[in-house]
C-alpha cells in the first residue's frame, strides 16, 4: 500500500472514530446536540487513551459560519504560511543532519529529547501543572515537548519558549478529562 493512501485511510478512519457524539452536533455553533446527557462522554470513551497518545495534535474543529467565510478581511497567505514551513524544516534537517534515519522533531528518541527540548524553569513549572491537572502520560510528555520545539522552529527561535509550550499544551484537548462535558 502507498504512503498517500495509507495516510487517506488513517485521516478516513480518525474522522469516523473523533465525529464527537452519536449525532454528530456536539459542540456545534448553530445546531443543538440531541444526545442524552452523558452520551457523548461515553461515546468519546470509546476511544483508547494510549491511541489518542499517539497522536501529537488533538484540534477540536467546528464548522465555520457563513459570516466567517464571507468575510473580506485578508488573512495570512498560504504562501507565507508555506515559507515559514519550509523554513522550519531546513531547521529541522540542519539539526538532525548527522543522525541517520531522522530528519523532523516527532522522530526525536527519549536521549535526544533531552538535549534538544530544553525548557526554561517557568515552562517547567507550566508543563508540570499542565502533567498535573490533565492527568498526561509520559508519552503525552514527550509529545508536548516535540511539538514545543516544532512551534519554536516555526517561529525560528532557538529556544523553546513559554507560549511555545503552552501553544503545544493545547493541543492535547482531548487528554483533558470531561472535555465533552
């Protein structure tokens, strides 16, 4: 099976798994959940928590109104976005440059994490209460720390700095016990 297609069916089979309750409402800016109260914690349930660990990024969407669309405001332009990604990435492969078989941040081992994820005194204190409060595994741990030092390099700092870390907290919504109420 090809790279693309295995990834289609991953992306397929996540979106199956997260919709975030039985009726497919939850959440939503515009349409009431009809679900009863506490099915959509046990609908969420059903997915494991070390799978959801796996996963780096945990980014609740709701549909965008109408009124957002239409909007003439410009906003950031791809083109911008992809410069900064591609800038992000030489970052990346210069750092890894002399390590065999890895080239991005999420394939860091627990050693280079170490030496490469350095946080301040402060981001240790926000990551530990954030460890606290959401219950995170040690994986989850490593993950925040990966995806801190990718956010760094997006914004092309050579260190990982507190809204760097706190941005990467966020994105573990679905570690946050009763998220769905």
């Amino acid at each position: 099976m090809n790279l693309a297609l295995d990834v289609q069916l991953q992306i397929s089979f996540w979106k199956k798994a997260t919709q975030e309750c039985p009726c497919g409402f939850y959440n939503h800016p515009e349409k009431e959940c009809t679900c009863p109260p506490g099915a959509v914690q046990k609908y969420l349930n059903k997915i494991s928590g070390p799978l959801l660990d796996r996963i780096d990024l945990h980014v609740e969407v709701t549909p965008v109104p109408f009124s957002e669309l239409s909007k003439t405001e410009n906003s950031e332009a791809s083109a911008v976005i992809r410069e900064r990604v591609i800038a992000a990435r030489e970052i990346q492969e210069q750092r890894y440059k002399d390590v065999e078989g890895i080239y991005a941040n999420a394939q860091m081992s627990s050693k280079q994490l170490k030496e490469i994820c350095v946080i301040s005194q402060a981001g240790q204190t926000l990551l530990k209460a954030a460890m606290d409060k959401l219950n995170l595994s040690a994986r989850a741990y490593d993950r925040i720390l990966k995806v801190s030092r990718t956010i760094a390099d997006l914004a092309q700092s050579n260190d990982i700095k507190i809204e760097h870390l706190a941005e990467a907290i966020q994105y573990r919504s679905l570690d946050r016990e009763g998220w769905a109420g």
